[in-house]
C-alpha cells in the first residue's frame, strides 16, 4: 500500500500558519490504483497545493491526505475513462496535460494554485496558469496510468512490415518538429494516419484539421502549396513535403529520421496537437 500522510487541518493550521481553503475536486490515482478523491486544497501565501514534493487533498472528515508527487500516477479532474486519443498521446517518459478540449500538450506539472489552477510548464519552458476548469487530467506518471486506464498501446509506437502498432506520435502545433523516432530509407514507403485538430493561431477561425485551413495560405510557409496548420514531414535535411489526411504510402525523399510537423511558420502562438499512426512497409 503506498504510504499516505493524513494531518487534520487544525494540526497543519497551528503548526505552519497554513490557509486551507478549497474550489475544485480532484481524483489522484495512486501508481497503484488505487483512487482518492477530495477537493482541491491550497496553503501559504503562495496559495500552493504541492509543498515539499507531496501533493495534498481535502477530506469530508476535515482531514487531509497528504501523497508523494511521486506515487501519483494521474490527476483527475473529470472521471470517466479517458479517450483513446488521449491515452495514445502518453510519452513514453515524462508527462502530459489533456484539456477538455480534447487538446493534450507534453511538458512539465508545476503545482496547483488557488484550488482553481493548474501550473504548468510546456516543452519549450514556458510557464503558464491554466483554470483547472479546462483540464481532464495530468499524466505524471504514463506508464502507471496506462496500467490504471487498462490501456495496452505503446507510446508514440510505429508500425513494421505494413502492420499498424497500437499508438501514435503526438505531433505538437507549438513545436517545429516532432520526432517519430523512425530512421528510413530513400524508397522506403511509409503511410501515415493522422486525427485530431490544432490551432494555428489565436483567433477565432485559425484551426486546421491534418488537410489544413483552405482559406489561409502563405508562400512562406514550410510547404507552399499546402494550406496552413496542414500535417507535414520531413526526412533529415531534406525538403518539407505535405502528409494530411492521406492514408496512401509516401515514398521517402531521402535517408535520415522521419520528423513530423505542421505547416506555419509562426508556430510560438498555436496549440494542440495531431496523433498520427505511423507504418513503414518498406520499399
């Protein structure tokens, strides 16, 4: 049984000046299924949840569990049982953030603030505050929460021999380039069966399926002929070349790693993220 600190809230009060106050509930899944439940709290003037590596939550008794960070698995906002999608989106190491929007975004849990806020940090080290109101769940254990979700696809998996693996690349719209870890050959054919939306922009209007936004085009962009927020790739060094919703083979260009990304050339403003199955099936 993982070892859980319970302190009562007088106890927490008197001995560190503590607030206690409380605004959304959450769920931790423990790395060993097990599930507490229990609002959200926060203490000290930093309005923090996460104080010296444990993660802290209320109890109807007036009690408070107190977890390691580090035997939790998930923080569970909603319940239920996660998409598909997003359960293929785990990495395999670190950590992941899906938002209510069905959007998910590798990166770093920071803390939790105010009993309303998710702290977080994406991967291109920037912080930002999140409403709890608008995460499903973080992912700080993925491989653990595979085995609490009974989810058996690999993460970021590519399929051989024209046999298509459980998984996918999580391809990130805030990010130039994703690697699907697949070395190839020029010849080679690989297909490619991307889901998901991303945003290209702030706007309303500036989001794109893998085919990308028809109305918004730009000479500038990494493939000219291909619309804006559309799925690309690319081999090494070599020339960009669209992907989208096709589901045929593409003959690779050239030999090198296969990387994946969208087609903006402002990518610091765009959110969300494709998940794209990938099959080499050889020449």
């Amino acid at each position: 049984m993982i070892r859980r600190l319970i302190s009562t809230v007088a106890l927490v009060a008197c001995a560190a000046g503590y607030t206690l106050a409380a605004t959304e509930r959450a769920t931790f899944i423990l790395t060993d299924g097990e599930r507490k439940s229990g609002p959200v709290v926060f203490h000290t003037e930093s309005r923090e949840n996460l104080i010296n590596g444990m993660l802290n939550l209320g109890a109807d008794n007036g009690k408070e569990m107190t977890f390691p960070v580090d035997q939790v698995a998930v923080i569970d906002f909603v319940g239920g049982t996660p998409p598909a999608s997003e359960l293929s989106a785990l990495p395999a190491n670190g950590q992941l953030l899906a938002l209510r929007s069905g959007q998910t975004q590798q990166g770093r849990f920071v803390n939790l603030i105010g009993g309303d806020t998710v702290r977080w940090t994406d991967q291109r080290g920037a912080e930002r505050d999140i409403p709890i109101n608008q995460v499903s769940r973080i992912y700080l254990n993925p491989q653990s929460a595979r085995t609490a979700f009974n989810y058996n696809g690999a993460p970021a998996a590519v399929g051989t021999a024209g046999q298509t693996q459980p998984g996918a690349v999580q391809v990130n719209a805030n990010q130039q380039w994703s690697d699907t870890g697949v070395d190839v050959k020029k010849g080679d054919r690989v297909a490619f069966r991307a889901t998901g939306e991303i945003n290209f922009g702030p706007n309303q209007g500036q989001n794109a399926g893998p085919d990308g936004n028809g109305a918004v085009h730009n000479p500038n962009y990494p493939v000219a002929v291909m619309p804006a927020g559309g799925l690309i790739g690319k081999v090494g060094n070599s020339a960009p070349f669209p992907i989208g919703s096709n589901t045929q083979p593409i003959t690779m260009p050239a030999d090198g790693r296969l990387m994946l990304g969208v087609n903006d050339n402002e990518i610091g403003d765009n959110t969300g993220a494709f998940s794209v199955v990938v099959t080499k099936s050889g020449r």
